[in-house]
C-alpha cells in the first residue's frame, strides 16, 4: 500500500465499532490495513462486524460507562498486539429518556447522560493516552463531536416530528470538543495527538419532514452517510496528518457555515 495514508502498522481501536458510524469507521481502517479492534457493548453486532472485515480484525467487549471494563480493554489490546496506534472515541451512551424535550429533562437525566456519555468519553481516551503516553512514538485519539457542539441546533428542522436535540448533548458535545483541545496539549510532547470529527446528522430513516428540511438548509443539499467519515478518521490516524493536533474537523456538509 505504502503511502502517508497507510495504516499497516497501526493497530486502531474504535469505541462504539458497532454503531451507525463506527461501523463505516471500521471498515475505513481496515481498508487502509489497519488492525481494527472493534469494541463495543453490542456482542453480537460487534462479532459480526470483526468477522465482514477478515483477519485483521476481532471484537472485544467494553462498557465505556464502567471504568474497570475500559481499562481491561487497554489491557487486552496491549496484551495482544502490544501497543495502540489509533483509538476512537465513537460510541454513543445514553439513558432511557435521552431524547426528550427541553421542558422535560430532569436534573438527574441530565446528570445520567452526561456521566454516560462525556465522562465515558474522558475516561476511555484518558486510559489510552496513559498507554500511548508509554509508547516511544506516540499516537492518535479520535473523539466524536458534533456540530452541534460547536453551535446551538435549529429547532424549526423539527417542527412536525416528535425529534429533538437533547439539551444535554450541548454540553456533552462542547466539552468533548474542549476536551480534546485540552489533551492535544497536554500531550503534544508524547507525540499523541488528539483531534475530534463533528459529523453532521446522518440519514437513519428520520422523519421525512425532518430530513427534508435539513437537506434544505445544508450547502450539499443531502444528509451525511456513515461513509462520509472513514476519510476523516483515516487521515486522523494516519502519518497523513502528523502535524495536525487539537483540532475539529467538521464534516457536515456545510451545515455549520450558515
Ligand atoms: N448519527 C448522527 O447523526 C451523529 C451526528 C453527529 C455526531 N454523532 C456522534 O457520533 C458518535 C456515534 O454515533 P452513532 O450515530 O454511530 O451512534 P449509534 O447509536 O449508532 O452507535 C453507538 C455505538 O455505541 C455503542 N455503545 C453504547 N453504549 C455503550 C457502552 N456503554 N459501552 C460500549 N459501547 C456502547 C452501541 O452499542 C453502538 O454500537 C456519537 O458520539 C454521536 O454523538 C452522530
């Protein structure tokens, strides 16, 4: 393969690999020569996936929200493949009533989702970077923003359905962005870099009207496809972006200019 693109060497480890988006990620990875580590909660799914990819990939089981999983996860990779040259941080935790409408999230949702999700996204790209911080050459994490983390949302793309943007994703997004800002520089000496992606909305069979509407307010007129992303994370992990740290690369298809 060869190339700054090439990922033979490396051995990635997506969080949430089975997901939506992650799944697209996995593959991405894979097809630039990765060794793929698909870790997820969702055994079966996550099976499956590590066996469409072929040899170069297996699946291990995490809970992200449980600190004693994730370091086991650290530990299982470093085991087996003795070092971790990518990590993503794409899973998306949530409790039973994520989703609701701003009048409606309690103080104790709030907490929940926020714990869940940021606070699982700190600690997992926390223990990894302990990892790579051990590692002579460094490495790169991954985390997944969102648009909206770096802008409110426009509800009028709502208007009609029974969707929303959780308030709580606000801060969860924001904070994930700073995070990363946070320990890109705190570890630029270590050669980790780190970097988030904030992908746009992305088609999942929603709501017509919805997805109408969005399409209308976006400048390439169409919704994301979890494809969109494996560009993204194979530039991120790769050589190809060696001097890039601490920053967001937005793909969204232009939503967040207007
Ligand atoms: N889908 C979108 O439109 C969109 C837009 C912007 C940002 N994002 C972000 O992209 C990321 C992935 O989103 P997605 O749409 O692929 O979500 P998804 O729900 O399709 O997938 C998330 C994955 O995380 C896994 N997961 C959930 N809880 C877990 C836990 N406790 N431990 C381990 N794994 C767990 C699930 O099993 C699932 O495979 C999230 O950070 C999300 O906020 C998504």
């Amino acid at each position: 393969m060869g190339g700054v693109f090439d990922l033979s060497d490396s051995i990635a480890v997506v969080a949430g690999g089975a997901g939506l988006i992650g799944t697209a990620l996995c593959e991405g990875l894979a097809d630039h020569g990765a060794t793929v580590v698909v870790a997820d909660a969702a055994a079966e799914r996550g099976e499956e996936i590590a066996d469409e990819l072929g040899d170069h990939a297996e699946f291990l089981r995490v809970d992200v929200t449980d600190e004693d999983s994730v370091v086991e996860m650290v530990e299982t990779v470093l085991d087996r493949h003795g070092r971790i040259d990518a990590f993503v941080n794409c899973s998306y935790p949530r409790n039973e009533n994520y989703g609701q409408r701003y009048e409606d999230v309690t103080a104790d949702d709030w907490r929940e989702n926020i714990d869940l999700h940021l606070n699982s996204y700190f600690v997992a790209a926390h223990a990894v970077s302990r990892a790579m911080m051990d590692q002579n050459d460094g490495g790169s994490i991954v985390n997944f923003g969102s648009t909206y983390g770096i802008q409110a949302p426009d509800f009028s793309v709502y208007e009609g359905t029974e969707m929303t943007s959780p308030v709580e994703y606000a801060a969860i997004k924001g904070g994930v962005l700073n995070l990363t800002r946070y320990m890109a520089s705190y570890l630029g000496e270590y050669g980790v870099r780190v970097n988030s992606i904030s992908p746009g909305g992305v088609f999942d069979d929603q709501h017509p009207e919805f997805v109408d509407r969005y399409e209308e307010r976006t400048p390439l007129g169409r919704m994301a496809t979890p494809e969109d992303f494996e560009g993204a994370v194979v530039y991120l992990a790769s050589d190809a972006s060696g001097y890039v740290t601490g920053h967001n690369l937005v793909v969204d298809g232009g939503w967040t200019i207007c």
